[in-house]
C-alpha cells in the first residue's frame, strides 16, 4: 500500500520499508506539491531533509523537532504559498466525543504528540490510530463520489455501531485502488501491522481486505489514467478469447454496442477474430502480445485461464482494468492453490493432498483408498491432465502419465463416488454504488464422455430443489471468496449419493455448461460477463422455457467422410423446432476438439430430451440413449397413483385420457397406510424424477391423495373411488376435507377421466401444443352434442331411444 504523504518514520517500522535519520514527507502532482521542502521552503529534489519546520506562512510558523509529529502531518503548496498546520499554535487535547475530526485544527495525543489533518482543494484521506484508543479516523476526499468524512470512530469501538453497508463498499473500492498504486485512492496507516489486523476482524465478511505495498519510497507514478467517458459504441474491450467462447462473447458484445478487440494465435482467421471489429496476432502468453492488445482497449478480459498472470498483474498495478482480478486468475490456474484456498474458506471438497514423488502417493492411497485421481496442477482441461490411480500397481503409470518424473506440479483428490455431476454458473458484478452484486444461473445436469462435457440437461431430472438450492449455495460461497474480482464463473459440482454437494473444479469465464443460457435464459452468459466486467446491471438469470439441453458436437477427423459424420448432428437439427444450432468457425475437423453445440428447448426437461433425441442419433446411431445416459423413452411428467390395485378398473380412466393425449405418465400402487415409507419417497422424489402432476385415487379412508399433497409441491388431484360400505361419499368427503395449506383438487367419484382432462389443462398452462390439444378435444365433444342434438329434433325422442338402447353405449 503506498501512501500519498508520508515520511520513514512513519513507514520504517513495517518489514520491507528502509529506514532514514530524521523525517521527511513527499507530495504528489495531484493537488500536492512535487518538491521537498526544507526548513526556509527551499525547493530541492536532493532527498529528504534532516528535520522540517512548519508554518503557515513567512514570519509565523512552528519548529517540529519529533519525527512521529512531522510523519503526521501534510504540505499542501498552492499558489506560491506554503500551507501547513493551520491553527497548530491553539493545539488541544483530542476529545474522543467528537464525532469527526476538523481540518485545519491542531490535535494533540495523550503521549504529547501532535497532528492536524489539513483541507486542501484535493484532500487526503488518513487513517489515524490513537495512541490511547483504539480508533481509527479517516479524512476522505471532497470528490463528489464520496461523502467528505467517514465517521469518526469505525467498528470496534464499544460505544459505537458500524457504518452503513454502503460505506464499507466504498471502503471496499478503495482497496481495489490501493493495489493500483492510485495516489488520490490511497491511504497513509500510521501502524500497518495493526491496520491490517482491524481490517481482517471488521470487514473480512464483507469480502475486504488490504495488502501492503511492496515498493519503494522512490519517486511516486504517474498516475493511471481515468476511466474514458466514452458512448458504449466507442468502447474497445480486449479478450483473450482463443476459440468459441471468445466468439459467443463477441456477439454478445455486439448486442451491447461494444467494440471487441481479440488476442489469438490466429489473428483475424481466428473464432473470434472471425467476428471481432479488431484482433492481435500473438499469443495469449506472450506478455508482449497482451501489452500490446491493453495498448487498444479500455478495458481487459479473458475467456480462458491459461493466460499469462504476471504480465495481467503488471498491466493491472499500472492502471489497466482487469477482471477477473489477476489474483483470481492466479489462483485459479495453479488447482492445488484452489483447492488450499477454497478449504480456508469452508466449501466442501473432496480430500486432496499435494503430490510430490510416487512414494507421496503410495503413502496417501493407504488414507485415502482407491481409486484416486491424479491431477495436474497447471494446464489441465477438459479431462487432459488427469489420471485416475485404480489402485497401488497404476501409480507409476499414472505419476508418468502426467509428468511427475519430469518434474511437473501434481496432487492428488479422493475419489468422490457421485451420483451425478452438476454445474452452476455465477455472475459477480456491481451495482450503480459500486455495490457487489451476485445471480445464480440454473443447475444443470452435466455427462461427460471421455472427460469432456457431452451433454448439459436443466432443470436436472433426479435432483431435489433442496438439493438445487444446495449447489447454488456451494457455488457462490466459492465465488464470495474471490474479493472484487468481477465476471462470470462457472463452477463444477458432484451431488453425492446422500444428497451432499462438493465443488470440483471453478472455471473464471464462460463455461461450456453454460451454452444452453443463450436459448434458454433472459441474459446468456457471455453478455452476462460483459455487464460483470463493464460495471453494467446484471441481466436475468433464471429460465424462460420449462426445460433445455445442449450437446456439444465433436470432430470425427479431417477426411471428407468424417467431416460429413461431423455436420450430420447440425443437418438433423434443422427439423428439430426450438433448436438453437451454433457452429464455432474453426480450422481443420480434429478428431475430439468441440466444433459446435445445439441447445433444444421444451416445455418440460422430458419435452427437451425427447426433442434432441433425432441429434443424439445423429451422433451415435441408435444406442444414442445408452451412451448419454438418456432415457429410452420420454420421461413420465404424470404420476397416476392408487391404494390397491382394486382401484386400477377407475384409474384406467385417467392413464386413457393422458394416452389420447400422448402425454407420458406412470402408474403404480402406493398405500398410505400398507407402505407409508414407500408413499414418502414417491412423494418427495417426485419432483426432482421430473413429475408435474399426480393423480392420486383411493377409497375408504381416502389419505393417498392428502398425504402426498402435504409432502410435495406438485399439484395432487383426488380421485374418490367408489367403496362398497358408503358408494364413494366417505372417499369423496375424506378428499374434499383438507386442512388449509394442503390443497386438493377432487373430481366426482369415480371419475378418473375427469382427473386426466384436469392434468392435461395443468400441464396445458405451460404448454401451448396441449392447449392446443385440449381446444381440438373441447371441440370434437361439442361436435358430438351438436350431432345428438340434431338426431333428436329430427327423428323424435322414441327413435332416438330405439338407437340409443340398441348402442347400449350411445349417450347425450
């Protein structure tokens, strides 16, 4: 952290910080003077001098002989004249009831010491700590974006409450400006070990932090340029944007007006040079190629980690912005930092252990049980870099596998046995106060084939909503720990067979198990990353459609045919209606590199699934299903449910309608009170299996349909069965009887058609195509009545008897 005034005394006492004889203070070009002044205000730039002598003017002006006095206090030259402690000769004890301290006004310590906090035109801020309290005061600018004082005393006083949240962000902001080495953004700590300590305690929750600064007390920067005001169409915005992602994002960029400037080994021929208004030829490693691309643009972001850190925190100290922060990315690159990190900050991981020799791994496979994976620390993506150790006889193909004898950086995770595998994407921004402001995206269903992302299905089949909720959790704690780094984050998950969530792996950009945002949201990710990283209010997260998949499309190979095979996916998806085709412009067809995707939605996930079916043929022939683990036939969106199969010669009804209806369903016996622990796993699992509707019959007693109703969120139709004690009305009255909170809703006795028509017009509310049918089957009734109507004006009520009786069947 580097000071605005200060002196070596004031700083010598921290590690790193030389110390000189005497005290001495610097200025800065920005409302302060450039010079160093020595006793009779002769300018020199010849270092500091051996005591200072301060006053307010020529013939009245005050000796200072102690060095902790001068590091307190500020020369401001203006026009020729030297400002110092005004008003130091009516110096006063601090009264710590003031609430806030004046400028211009002597104050003086318990230990005899005294400071003044002077009020120029661009004043400073301070942080002062009193020798004989614990308090610390801080003078803020007069810029029209902060208020001219802080409160007097901040947290931790006992006798005073903390500051509103709101100044904790413009604190927060501050931060962020210290580490650039911004001189009208940083702050002078009298005691930085004592500093750092408040700050950890009071605002560490608050995701606030300070670091000292490690240079020089040599001559101060210039100071970074400020932000351009410029028309969103002026802006340049640079990315490091070597493939899909980077091209997504450019259309994005378009959508908002943004001018897009990309870096990529291929330049313009590149996926996003394809598209972009400007590109760099060079790479995203090459410190020279990314000094050159920040030289164009306002403002610098990446769409993958594997970038080179040093040269973004170097541009990032000079003044370029940078999100994610180059910490961040840092961290993120090195998976064994990750994990350390994550741990400290109490989200739940798999065990890991750093790998150093085979012997570290023989020693941690009898802890941790096999398998285990292996994994590289740095460079590792879409399963490269992994390695899985079945058991202590594959260890040293594995540890050879991944580099360990050459030397490279590895360690090792438990293995996690998981149900499945979930992804959820988090957008971090700030609000028009500088505000950190965070939304969470969908949980998706992810499979993998070969360790790269196949298929990402949302909302996912088999997994709860408290479960969903739970993976959203996990991920934006994870996201919170990353300080102000700004932008979209896509996090990596194992939902455990108990329910239980851990974090794989987070990745600092746009995600592949994003994609299915760009159909199926409000705001897709990538424009979603634009608003994190330009400071713009962030976009709706949450779904538009009831359901969505995508499948990413793999190279074949580079010969005709396998091209051919490639595309075929793309031509199939031309005859799928709501299907979002995206091909990504790269060179050559290699074998397993992502070439495209295709996001079909529905109106439910099992709409969705059924939908990219013909894609997934398309890909795999007809085993399509086995090897994406998609259901063979569409996934049931109605439970039909009965007490005893006695009930089945009524419920039949129902399953017929929902046939007529090609509407999927499932059927079976769930007693209330034979099978209660079987009625409360179909209850509550209902849902997450991708349930809409259950109809639930039952005679006698009638509790089925109540029960179930009290255990899930779906709606419950009650279908009262016909008993052979009371015809029905007991079932029927059990049934309409609900408590308040636990609705029902009851069709007639017996009448499980009706129930099936009731499910049809729910499902209906969501689904144009069933309304559409339900209006076709309202339509065919009234052409019936219409038909028996005319029959009996015509022919006369005997004949039209005569018929009926002769039908058996025949009604009106």
């Amino acid at each position: 952290m580097a000071p605005t005034a200060e002196s070596s005394a004031d700083w010598c006492e921290k590690p790193g910080f030389p110390s000189h004889e005497g005290s001495w203070i610097r200025g800065t070009a920005h409302g302060l003077p450039e010079y160093w002044y020595q006793e009779g205000h002769e300018k020199t730039r010849n270092g500091p001098p051996p005591r200072i002598s301060i006053g307010t003017h020529e013939d009245a002006h005050v000796k200072v002989d102690d060095s902790r006095v001068a590091s307190r206090h500020c020369m401001v030259f203006k026009e020729g004249r030297n400002w110092f402690l005004e008003g130091v000769s009516t110096k006063r004890p601090i009264n710590l009831g003031d609430t806030m301290l004046e400028p211009g006004v002597a104050y003086q310590l318990s230990s005899g010491d005294v400071f003044s906090l002077d009020g120029p035109a661009h004043a400073l801020r301070y942080l002062v700590e009193f020798d004989d309290a614990d308090n610390w005061y801080l003078d803020t600018t007069s810029d029209n974006d902060f208020p001219n004082r802080w409160p007097a005393k901040m947290p931790g006083h006992p006798t005073e409450a903390p500051p509103a949240p709101e100044e904790l962000k413009r604190l927060a902001w501050q931060t962020d400006q210290m580490r650039r080495r911004s001189e009208e953004e940083q702050v002078l700590v009298a005691d930085w070990a004592a500093f750092s300590q408040y700050v950890k305690k009071h605002y560490h929750k608050y995701g606030i932090f300070a670091e000292p600064w490690q240079g020089s007390l040599g001559p101060v920067p210039p100071r970074p340029p400020k932000p351009v005001n410029k028309r969103m169409s002026e802006r340049a915005f640079p990315a490091l944007t070597p493939g899909q992602l980077g091209r997504m994002m450019v259309y994005a960029g378009h959508r908002l007006g943004v001018k897009m400037c990309v870096l990529d080994p291929l330049g313009e021929k590149s996926p996003a040079g394809q598209v972009a208004e400007m590109s760099v030829k060079g790479s995203f490693q090459d410190a020279d190629s990314v000094r050159e691309l920040s030289k164009k643009c306002d403002i610098l972001t990446l769409e993958v980690e594997h970038v080179n850190a040093e040269v973004l925190e170097e541009l990032h100290q000079a003044g370029v912005p940078v999100q994610p922060l180059p910490f961040v990315v840092k961290l993120i690159q090195d998976k064994y930092v990750q994990k350390v990190h994550l741990q400290k900050h109490g989200v739940p991981l798999p065990d890991f252990e750093k790998v150093e020799s085979e012997a570290d791994l023989h020693s941690i496979g009898e802890r941790f049980g096999y398998p285990m994976m292996l994994k590289s620390r740095y460079g590792a993506y879409d399963g490269k870099g992994n390695a899985v150790v079945p058991n202590a006889q594959g260890i040293t193909a594995a540890f050879e596998k991944l580099g360990g004898k050459a030397g490279k950086k590895l360690y090792v995770e438990k293995w996690a046995p998981f149900k499945m595998e979930l992804a959820v994407m988090v957008a971090r921004g700030v609000d028009e106060t500088m505000n950190v402001t965070m939304r969470t995206y969908p949980v998706v269903h992810t499979v993998q084939r070969d360790s790269v992302c196949f298929t990402c299905l949302t909302p996912p089949v088999g997994v709860t909503q408290k479960q969903q909720e739970l993976a959203q959790k996990v991920a934006t704690d994870a996201i919170k720990s990353f300080g102000d780094a700004r932008g979209i984050f896509g996090v990596e998950m194992f939902l455990l067979h108990d329910g239980s969530v851990l974090l794989n792996e987070i990745a600092p950009r746009p995600h592949n198990t994003g994609h299915y945002t760009i159909e199926a949201c409000g705001v897709d990710q990538f424009e979603q990353h634009l608003r994190c990283v330009l400071g713009l209010p962030l976009g709706d997260c949450q779904l538009r459609v009831g359901g969505a998949m995508m499948v990413n499309i793999l190279g074949q190979g580079e010969t005709p045919e396998m091209v051919t095979k490639t595309m075929a996916p793309l031509r199939r998806a031309l005859l799928v209606p709501d299907a979002g085709i995206h091909w990504y412009g790269k060179e050559g067809c290699v074998k397993g590199r992502k070439m495209g995707h295709i996001t079909v939605t529905g109106f439910t996930p099992a709409a969705a699934l059924e939908a990219i079916r013909p894609v997934l043929v398309a890909v795999d022939g007809d085993d399509a299903a086995s090897k994406h683990d998609v259901p063979t036939k569409p996934s049931p969106s109605v439970g039909i449910i009965m007490g005893s199969d006695s009930d089945l010669p009524t419920m039949k009804d129902a399953a017929q309608v929902l046939d007529d209806f090609g509407i999927p369903y499932e059927i079976s016996v769930v007693s209330a009170h034979r099978t209660p622990e079987y009625m409360y796993e179909y209850a509550t699992t209902a849902e997450a299996r991708g349930i809409n509707v259950i109809i639930a019959g039952a005679g006698g007693a009638a509790h089925l349909p109540g029960m179930v109703a009290a255990l899930t969120p779906l709606p419950v139709i009650g279908v009262p069965v016909k008993s052979s004690a009371l015809s029905g009305n007991d079932s029927l009255l059990s049934i309409v009887q609900m408590p308040k909170g636990i609705p029902v809703a009851t069709v007639a006795i017996g009448n499980a058609a009706n129930a099936g028509l009731l499910a049809v017009r729910i499902l209906g509310a969501a689904n144009p195509g069933q309304r559409q049918k339900m209006a076709k089957y309202m339509a065919a009734e009234a052409a019936t009545v219409e038909k028996k109507r005319r029959r009996l004006e015509q022919d006369g009520w005997q004949a039209y008897l005569a018929v009926a009786n002769g039908n058996l069947n025949g009604k009106a």
